[in-house]
C-alpha cells in the first residue's frame, strides 16, 4: 500500500495479490482509519474492489494510473498489429526488369515492415523519443494508428492533472478561479 499524499510512499506490504491480503491491511488499519479514507487507487481486480467495499465503502475507488496506462498501452499494441497485418495483405508492387524509366515514379516503401518498426515510436513516453521516433509518429498523425496513439497519450495526460476540487486548479490566464478571482495558469 501507498500513500498518494505522501508522494507514494509504501505504507505497508503483505505478501500475495489476493482480497485476504488486503482485508490484512484493513484489519491492521481498524475500522476507524477505514472510515476516514477518502479515495484508494486499485489495480482491475475484482477481489480489492470486494475487499475495499467491505471495509471502506464511503471511500472513491479509483484505478491507478498504471493499470490504466498499460492497458490503453496493450490496446495500441493491438492495433499497430492489426494495422501491419493489414499492410501485409496488400498486394506488393512487383518490380519490372532493367532500369526503371525516367518518369517511374519513385520506389514505394516496404509498409508492413515500415508498420511494424513503429512499435517503440509508440509504446514510448514521448519525453524521451528520439528525433527519428518523433518522425514516425509525425507520419503516423493521420492514420488509425496515430490517432489510436494520441488517445492513450490523452488518457495519459488526464492522470497528470489535478483534481477539479484542488486548489491548485489548471485555468487559463484571467478566467475566474475557485474563489472568483482571476486566476495564473500553474
């Protein structure tokens, strides 16, 4: 367990990935601090969520950012597979003999294997890309495959934001803040 207030620090540990393990942690924490619990950030599995409406049902349950993330990650990766599958059962364009004549248009690109070589373009953070892997994407923008791309990056971005009722809110310059007074962008 982590606290999210306390910039993730480990609170405590148990061994196993189980609902018994986590009814461990409520049980340790008493019914009183169960009480005052907020928000708690799950991983998808079913027995945390039956653990946490046992003993925190007043608390919002959120799924962590992780598990989000890498799933959003695992549904582009299903993509960029379908998208080069379906480059590889287009027809290639055969190659006649000798010379190409001067007005043949150029050579095209091998697509399937150009679609599968996009995979760590993709997969990512975009802070750290290369110059070469932010020219794939800039190619991929107006396909499936890079608009599959900006929407795990959007759902990425929704979990760096605060949250609406903090006071640290995300405006724009001179709009109306929390207290009605114009607020700076943070």
């Amino acid at each position: 367990m982590a606290d999210h207030d306390r910039a993730g620090a480990v609170v405590w540990a148990g061994e196993g990935r189980s609902a018994a393990t986590l009814e461990a942690f409520y049980a340790e924490l008493g019914a009183d601090r169960c009480g005052r619990l907020a928000a708690i950030s799950l991983d998808m599995g079913a027995a945390y969520k039956t653990a946490t409406d046992r003993h925190a049902p007043q608390a919002a349950q959120c799924v962590d950012p992780f598990h989000v993330v890498k799933a959003a990650n695992e549904a582009l990766e299903s993509t960029r597979r379908w998208a080069w599958n379906r480059a590889r059962a287009q027809p290639a364009r055969k190659r006649t003999a000798g010379r190409p004549r001067a007005d043949a248009p150029p050579p095209t690109r091998n697509e399937a294997r150009w679609t599968k070589r996009t995979r760590w373009a993709l997969l990512k953070d975009p802070a750290n890309l290369t110059a070469a892997q932010r020219a794939v994407l800039d190619e991929l923008r107006r396909s499936v495959l890079g608009r599959a791309y900006l929407l795990k990056e959007e759902l990425r971005d929704l979990h760096k934001l605060p949250h609406p009722r903090s006071p640290r809110r995300i405006s724009t310059a001179g709009s109306p803040g929390r207290d009605g007074a114009a607020s700076q962008p943070s």
